[in-house]
C-alpha cells in the first residue's frame, strides 16, 4: 500500500515531534543526574577548576604489575593528594598500609610535590603507622635501578616527597619492589640446573601457583626450609632468596661445602595474589598468612597456607622433616624473632643462640632478637615449633635502615645478605644440637 504524499507528510512531522520530545527529556533527565539537581551538596575538596591544576602534572598510572590501588586530586596550589587504599583483614580491626608503588607522569624537569596519605594501621589490634623520619621513598625511571629521595612526615600521619621529573614517567615506590615477572625469571635461570627441583604444591586464591625450590641434595643430613613474601610489600624475604640461590648454585668450593651438609626447600613468594595486585599484608580473601598457625589452616579462605601445610605433613610423613625454618619479613625494627610458646624450648632456645651469633659473624646483621618474654601466637615460627616439632623463626628485615651498614635497604643489600646465609647455615649445623 502506497500513503498519499499529505498523509505521510502528517506521520514525518507527528512522528518527529514524538522523538523530539523523548529526547528532551531525556536531556533534562540526564543533566540532573550529572550535574546534580541543585540540592545534591558536592565535596567541597573536590577540585572542579581545571585552571588550577598544575600545568606540568598529567597523571599517575597504576595500571602496571605490583602497583598500589589509590585515589588521587591535584589541589588548587597544584600538590597531588594521594589517598593510598588500606588492606584489610577478614573478621578483624587490622588494616595494613606500607605498600605504595605508582608512576607519576609529568612534564621531565618539573618537581611534583605529593602528600601520601591513610598509614593509620591497626596491627595485632594496635594502632601503629609505617611512618617515622627514616621513612624511605625509592624512586626510578626505568622500574629498575632504584635510589631514594627525602621525605617528610607531615601533620595526620602523612608523608610528604617533592619528586623532581628526570624523565616524563618516574616510579615512585616504598620499598625496591622484587614483582612476580622478577621470580619467574629467576625461576626460568635455575630450573634445568642438576642441583634444583621445582614444585608446584597448590595455587592461591587467584589461582597463582605456589612453588617449592629443592636447591641441593635430599639425602644431604640437614634441611632447612624459607619462606618469603607473605606479605604482600615485604619484598626483603625475595631479593635475600635470589642472593642465597644464585651464591648456591655458583659451582664454588663453598657452595659444594655447604650443599654436603645441607639441602634447601623454598617457598619463594607465598602471598603472590597481594604482590600482583600491590596490597600491603593479606592474601586474596584477606587472611594473614603469617597468623593461626597453630590450628589447621582452611582450605578455602588460605589455600596459600593449606598447601604449604600438607607440604609439612608429607615431608614429615617421608623422615625429611626440616631441622630449621625461616619465614622472612620486612618491618621497621630488623630483628629476629624468637616466639616462646609454652614448653620445654630449651634446646631451641641454646640453637636460636648460635644462629643469631652467627649472623652477626658472617652478614650485616646487627639489629638483635626478641626479648624473653616475646610470643607471637599463630606466627609461622610459633605454629611450626608447637605443631610440627619444627625449630623455626621470623627474621624481619628493616626496610628503613640497615644499621651496620648506615644505609637505607636496596634490593642489592638483601642480595648480599642472602649470598652470605650459605655459609651461616653451614657454622649453624655444625654448632647446633640436633
Ligand atoms: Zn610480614
């Protein structure tokens, strides 16, 4: 059927003042929704005045491996705020934040004044901050080499760093980030060589695998067990690692020494799922791999621990059972950690002892143990000793300052230390009581 040409011309017009009016008001209805209704009361540190954004600060970027979730506004004299995103703990007050990791982007030659802030951390139930004069703020172009510039404790906790722009693009981070991309390299180097195996015993949360490297011969007659990264920031435990593995497996008289009286299990980076996606402390359903120890883990809420658990148990199981085991973390004190559950400790006590002295005698280690009446419940060190028999610590690595060496931590200064711990392990064994 063909419409005579009036008719049609009627529908045209009806029908497009029809759509007109749908599309008006639907204009309206969208500008109230963006632009507020006129009652909506609009944060008023909000900075809607583009004129006063400084002209040579563009964006930071956190879209990259291992860097922090945060906020940010750049205020109107032209300081970025950043609003650093706390992690937190299932069923708990605890909150954690040490770890910031971003890239700034900004004109190269300007300096970029930022305030960092929310390092209002509850620990154990306590309120404690990250944040002292010592704090450090490493700093790269290139995510590789690394140096740190002042910084500044500011009023409210927070901490402020005038970044000068080498390059258009500059990291800015807490501590010298060791990433998963810099594990699967060492991984890919050491696999194919005859004194390693690698295992994957179970996955993280996200599905991560979670790998032991046998480093040595099992039949050798003591054992010893690391752990590093449980927390997510604390990247000391993995630059120690890498230095003791590559010292090991050298080919060197020494390492030969060593690797007769000892072999090695480690667990490189227990908590990968908060090294990817840089948060500060807890896993990806926001368990604390370094507490309940001394119960079973859940399989489902800490598969991180679960699996490392049954690798206990099966060891244990085959007569390997390690002699000596060391979780490694970073804090703002550097000692070691010596937890006194209930029992006769002894013999653990009399060997801790030897350990310590010889840390002191063969690395930079200064900075001591914890005192007699020092206990930490559901620390990997209390829970293996009181579980499984297992004589085992914490050694916190203090990521601010390493006294001896009257330096801030570089990546390179955990390396050293670690290449040194082969023959450390080797005076312990032959000192220890076993
Ligand atoms: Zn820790």
């Amino acid at each position: 059927m063909v419409l005579p040409a009036k008719i049609f011309k009627k529908w045209v017009i009806l029908l497009l003042f029809i759509c007109q009016g749908n599309f008006l008001f639907f204009s309206f209805a969208g500008a109230s929704t963006l632009y507020g209704s006129g009652k909506r009361k609009i944060n008023p540190s909000l900075n809607l005045h583009p004129d006063s954004v400084q002209n040579s600060f563009e964006f930071i970027n956190t879209n990259f491996e291992n860097a922090s979730p945060l906020n940010y506004m750049v205020d109107s004299t032209g300081v970025v705020q950043i609003s650093l995103v706390y992690d937190h703990e299932r069923s708990s007050t605890n909150q954690a934040n040490s770890h910031f990791h971003f890239q700034v982007q900004a004109k190269p030659g300007s300096t970029q004044t930022l305030i960092l802030q929310n390092f209002d951390n509850v620990w154990n139930g306590r309120w404690a901050t990250p944040l002292s004069e010592k704090t450090n703020c490493y700093v790269s172009v290139d995510g590789i080499n690394w140096k740190t510039i002042p910084t500044e404790v500011i009023s409210n906790n927070r901490l402020k760093v005038k970044l000068p722009m080498e390059a258009k693009e500059m990291y800015v981070a807490s501590v010298e980030p060791y990433r998963i991309s810099d594990l699967e390299k060492l991984l890919a180097e050491i696999k194919n060589k005859p004194l390693v195996q690698i295992s994957t015993i179970g996955k993280t949360v996200e599905g991560r695998p979670l790998e032991i490297i046998r480093l040595g011969n099992p039949t050798a007659p003591y054992r010893i067990f690391l752990r590093a990264r449980a927390h997510g920031f604390e990247a000391g435990g993995n630059w120690v690692v890498q230095g003791l593995i590559r010292s090991l497996l050298k080919g060197d008289q020494n390492a030969a020494r060593y690797l007769k009286k000892y072999c090695l299990y480690i667990m490189p980076m227990a908590n990968k799922d908060a090294v990817a996606r840089g948060r500060s402390r807890f896993n990806g359903l926001g368990m604390d791999l370094n507490r309940k120890w001394d119960k079973p883990a859940d399989a489902f809420y800490s598969p991180e621990n679960y699996a490392l658990e049954n690798w206990f148990k099966t060891m244990i199981k085959q007569g390997k059972r390690p002699h000596l085991a060391i979780d490694l973390h970073n804090d703002n004190y550097g000692n070691i950690h010596i937890s006194r559950p209930a029992g006769n400790l002894e013999k653990y006590l009399a060997n801790m002892k030897i350990l310590e002295a010889q840390l002191r005698r063969h690395t930079w280690f200064t900075e001591g143990s914890t005192g007699s009446n020092f206990k930490n419940p559901g620390t990997l060190g209390e829970g293996l000793l009181e579980r499984f028999g297992i004589e085992a610590l914490v050694y916190e690595f203090n990521y601010d300052w390493i006294a001896s060496l009257k330096k801030q931590p570089f990546g390179k200064d955990w390396e050293a230390l670690g290449e040194k711990l082969g023959e450390v392990f080797y005076q312990y064994f032959n000192e220890a009581n076993y």
